[in-house]
C-alpha cells in the first residue's frame, strides 16, 4: 500500500510517500517561516498563499524523491483538521484533485492524532533497514499520548480500539505560542522554542534565578468542561508573569536573558512533565508517545524520559525531522487504516477546530 501524503494545515507545505504505514520513501517539507518572520507569528493569508504556490513542487518533488509514479499510488490523504480553515483547504482540494484524477481513494486525516503517529516513524529508507517491527503503535496501546506544538497543547489516552479520547488540554495558550510570545518579549526572534532552548543551553549552572508559575487550576474553572484540572494546562499566566518580571528587572545583559530563559523554559517543561507524570499514575498505559513542534525541546525530552523510566514505560520520541509538521506523519497514520476514508472523506470540508471526545 503506496500512500501519498499532503500536509497544509499551518505554515509548513509538505508531502510524502509512505509504504505501508512505515516505510518513508520521501519526505519533502516547504517550511514558510521566513515568510512569517517579520510579523512574530503566523500569518493566515500568507501562509494559504504560499501553500497554493509551492504544493504542486511539494508533491511532485515527494513523487520523484521517492522513485516512484503518480500511477503507483494506492491512496491520497491529508489534513482536514484542525488547523488554518484557509491552510487546510489548499492541501485538502489538491489531495481531493489527485484522488479523482488518479481513481484511488481520499483519506481524510486528523493532524494530531498525526503527531502522535510520528512517534513511531522510523529513518527514511527501506524496510530493511529499519526493523521497527509490526504495527509498533499498536502494540503501545492503551498508549498516553502528549502532542505539544505553537497550536496545542493536548493529553490523550488512546485505548486498545486505536481511538484517541481528551484525558487534557490546554485552556488558554499551547506551549509553543507560551515559547513564541516569551521569545518576542526576549528579544529573542521567531519561532521561539529553537531561540529560548539555545539561550536557556547558555545559563550558567547554579546562577539565581526567578520562578515562574506552572499553571496551576482550580477545580471549578468552567474552561475545564468537566476534564480534571490536575492534567490540564495554563500557559497565559506564565507569560504575564514573565512580562512583569521583565518590567520589574529588565534584562540586560546575555547571561540575564540566558537565565530567565532558562527558568520559562523549566517552568513550560515542568507543567507538561507534571501532567504526564500524573496521567502514567493510573498505571493504565503501556507506553507514551509524544509530538508536535515543542518534542523537538532537548530539555523536554530528557525530563520525559526521566518521567517514563519512573513510571516503567517505554517512551516514543519523534525523529527530529518529523517533530514539526510534516506529511510523512499523515502518510503513515493512513497506511495503518486510520482515518474517513473513499466517498466519506470526499464529502467533508475541512474542519478548523476538529477536536476528540472526551476520555
Ligand atoms: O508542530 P509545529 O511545527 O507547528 C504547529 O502545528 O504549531 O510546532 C511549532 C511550535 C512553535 O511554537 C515553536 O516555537 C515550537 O514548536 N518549537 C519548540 C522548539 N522547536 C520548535 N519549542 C520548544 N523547543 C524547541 N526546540
Ligand atoms: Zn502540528
């Protein structure tokens, strides 16, 4: 099963061809961050834009990347939620397009659940090569999942049915917007999880430092909508609490900003640790696989592990390469069945704010 993957849900244009859910034979992302630069975050209709001039290269660069025909496709899948309504809906009518001419079925796909599949992609290359085994994901399950990116901020259980379900979720900011806007505050550029990590890589050990609050939530806050507070986030207060302090001690000097970067960054890490840590104690899940932009964060990802080797559970971390949005990801979670498929998928529009039940 040959699947072509097409991917516009934010800033990034990227198709893929993916064998049999894992095997990635090419992976092509188009990233528009320069484009968005400027402004300190994302531009909707620049980014749509952009997708419907660059995706036809995407795609057939991704063909050709992969050695293969548009005849050798079995299946077409892409985005159609959450994300951009006007980024979705460049990728989605291309991928309906392809479908159609090409007389094979479109899979619809949800981006998140996409994420956590990147967990469990292998190196490009041959099969051979990587010997992942079958269907790793579904020997995960009941899997804890934690997708964290510049649009969410989000704990699922996925249960031995494959279906993802809300255990928690952000009710404000995601963890890459708290790193975007903590960035610009800095001074430190756009985007900016890859600026604070680097500055916050540069602190000195043992310097004083301020604390930051990790988002505590009280029980009755209505936005909870009847998820427990306790696997839940807040972002918006930390990166008030930052511009207070910034008013208060205006940083000056590179070590300054290098230490309060620091501290922001061990305060968004904390919160999600905390969370996952909270979610593994029910001992109901088998493993935990993370995605999204803010996986990529190297002290997030060595706290994670600590959090998983406490708990007994084998942790699942994206390739660098497939922690931000790819189509790679999409391609896969297709090729394991997932997703509305044929005339269901079809018939749908894109939908912006796609979301999942309730655990
Ligand atoms: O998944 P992604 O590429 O796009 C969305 O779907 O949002 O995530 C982008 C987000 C941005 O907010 C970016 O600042 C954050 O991921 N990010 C990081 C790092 N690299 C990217 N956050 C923390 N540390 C990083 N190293
Ligand atoms: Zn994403």
């Amino acid at each position: 099963m040959l699947i072509l993957g097409i991917e516009t849900s934010c800033d990034e244009t990227a198709a893929a061809v993916v064998r049999d859910g894992y095997e990635v034979l090419s992976s092509v992302i188009h990233t528009q961050i320069a484009l968005h630069a400027p402004y300190g975050g994302v531009v909707p209709e620049i980014a749509s834009r952009s997708h419907i001039e660059m995706a036809p290269r995407v795609i057939r660069k991704a063909i050709e990347d992969a050695g293969v025909s548009f005849g050798d496709i079995d299946a077409v899948a892409a985005t159609y939620g959450p994300g951009l309504a006007s980024s979705l809906l460049v990728g989605f009518s291309a991928a309906k397009g392809l479908a159609v001419a090409l007389g094979k079925p479109l899979v619809a796909i949800n981006h998140i659940h996409a994420h956590v599949q990147s967990a469990f992609l292998p190196p490009p290359g041959p099969a051979a090569a990587n010997p992942v085994g079958a269907r790793p994901d579904s020997q995960a399950l009941p899997l804890l999942a934690l997708v964290v990116s510049g649009g969410h901020s989000t704990i699922l259980d996925i249960a031995e049915d494959g279906v993802p379900r809300i255990l928690g979720q952000t009710l404000d900011d995601a963890a890459g917007e708290a790193f975007d806007k903590a960035s610009k505050l800095l001074g430190l550029g756009y985007p900016g999880g890859p600026a604070i990590q680097k500055a916050a890589e540069a602190a000195p050990a043992g310097a004083a430092r301020p604390r930051f609050p990790a988002g505590h939530i009280e029980a009755g806050n209505p936005a909870l909508a009847g998820l427990d507070p306790a696997l839940c986030f807040s972002f918006s207060g930390l990166k008030t609490s930052l511009r207070s302090y910034l008013e208060r001690n205006p940083a000056k000097s590179q070590e300054e900003i290098a230490i309060v970067a620091s501290a922001y960054q061990d305060a968004i890490v904390g919160a999600l640790a905390s969370r996952v840590e909270r979610a593994l104690s029910t001992r109901r899940h088998r493993a935990i696989a993370v995605g999204g932009g803010v996986s990529l964060n190297a002290a997030l990802r060595a706290r994670l592990k600590e959090v998983a080797a406490a708990a007994g559970v084998p942790i699942f971390l994206p390739l660098p390469k497939y922690c931000g949005d790819n189509a790679a990801m999409i391609a896969s979670l297709a090729g394991t069945g997932v997703g509305i498929w044929g005339d269901a998928a079809m018939a749908l529009d894109v939908d912006p704010g796609l979301t999942f039940d309730f655990a």
